[in-house]
C-alpha cells in the first residue's frame, strides 16, 4: 500500500448563512405554505455560489490523508491531516489561497461529488446528491456552527499529525483508521 493524499476543500463556513432566528414573542402566525428550504429543492448544479459554499458542514474529513491499496483500489482512512489544516479550530488555514499552497486540493464541483469515491458517508454533499436530507447536527439545520463539532462528528480534537509530520510514506500507517472517522 502507497499513501496517496486524497483530499478535497472544505468550503469557508465565514459567509454561510444561517437559518433565521425567531422571535421571542411566542406567538403562532400564520404565515401561508413553509418554505422548502434550497437543499431540499435544488439539485448541486442548481445551488448559487453562496448555498453552495454554505452546504459544507466544516467536518474537515476531506482534509484528511487517506491510503490507497495499490492492488485493490481500497481507500484507508488517516487521521493525519493536510499541512494547511488548522486541527484546532478544523478549517483551512488560508482557504482563499489553498490552491497555491496545497496545488492538489481539490475544488468540488457536482460532478466530483458524483464521482469521487472517498468523500465521507457525512458529507452534505455526499448526501444531496444522493438525495438525502442533512442531519440536525448540520449548521444550516441548527443554525450553529458548532453543532458538528458538538455532535463528533467534525475532526476537531481528533487529528493525530500533519502531514508535514511524515518523514516517510510509510509513517502514514501509525496513523491509519479502522473505519471511516
Ligand atoms: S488546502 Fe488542505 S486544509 Fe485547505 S481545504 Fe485544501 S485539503 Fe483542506
Ligand atoms: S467532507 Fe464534505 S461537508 Fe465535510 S468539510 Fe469536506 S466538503 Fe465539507
């Protein structure tokens, strides 16, 4: 097995938009037919530039190194974590010039999310195409960003190095996850 690192952007989470809050005043109004809202009614392509970024839930899972079995094409999970990832606050260090600096991240289109096989079983993206809904730990659900870490499943707290840390490739396998985190 060679350590390949296979991984993706995290959207900035800075400009997502948050559900709005409601009033205190506890009154019921009627208020005509819910609104359904965008990932419950656009397909990925249809998303604009702002829900788009705004569907990532700042797991920080595609930021992680995973292995490739060269003769089974099996991808091994890591806990070791790209060179540009922040493992305290689980973000991109410099996400406006990550292409620059880490010239394999890969930006997600719809037709990656389609096609890349090792996109975690959580991701939002992931889960839309496949047409699932988000869960109730997704900010855009909560309206809190920090639901995802409050609910484990982000990788805050659970990235083991850098993998400025891997002197050789096979370093990676102290590292190597029995399942998907
Ligand atoms: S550069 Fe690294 S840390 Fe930043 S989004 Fe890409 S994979 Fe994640
Ligand atoms: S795995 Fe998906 S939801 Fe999680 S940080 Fe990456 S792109 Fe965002």
């Amino acid at each position: 097995m060679v350590p390949i690192l296979l991984r993706c952007v995290a959207p900035s989470r800075a400009s997502a938009p948050r559900p709005a809050a409601l009033d205190g005043c506890g009154q019921v109004r009627h208020i005509g037919a819910m609104v359904q809202p965008f990932w419950k009614t656009k397909s990925l392509e249809e998303m604009s530039k702002a829900e788009w970024e705004s569907l990532c839930d700042g797991c920080g899972k595609c930021c992680l190194a995973k292995l490739e079995d060269e003769d089974s094409g099996d991808i091994h999970w890591t806990s070791v974590a790209c060179r540009l990832f922040d493992a305290g606050l689980c973000r991109c260090r410099d996400y406006e010039n990550r292409r620059s600096k880490v010239v394999d991240c890969v930006v997600l289109t719809p037709e990656k999310v389609r096609a890349i096989k090792w996109l975690p079983d959580s991701c939002a993206y992931r889960l839309i195409a496949q047409g699932k809904d988000l869960a109730d730990w997704h900010p855009l659900v909560s309206g809190d960003p920090e639901s995802v870490h409050r609910a484990g499943i982000s990788m805050r707290g659970r990235v083991t190095a850098l993998e400025t840390d891997m002197a050789r490739d096979e370093d990676y396998f102290d590292h190597m996850l029995d399942a998907q985190p």
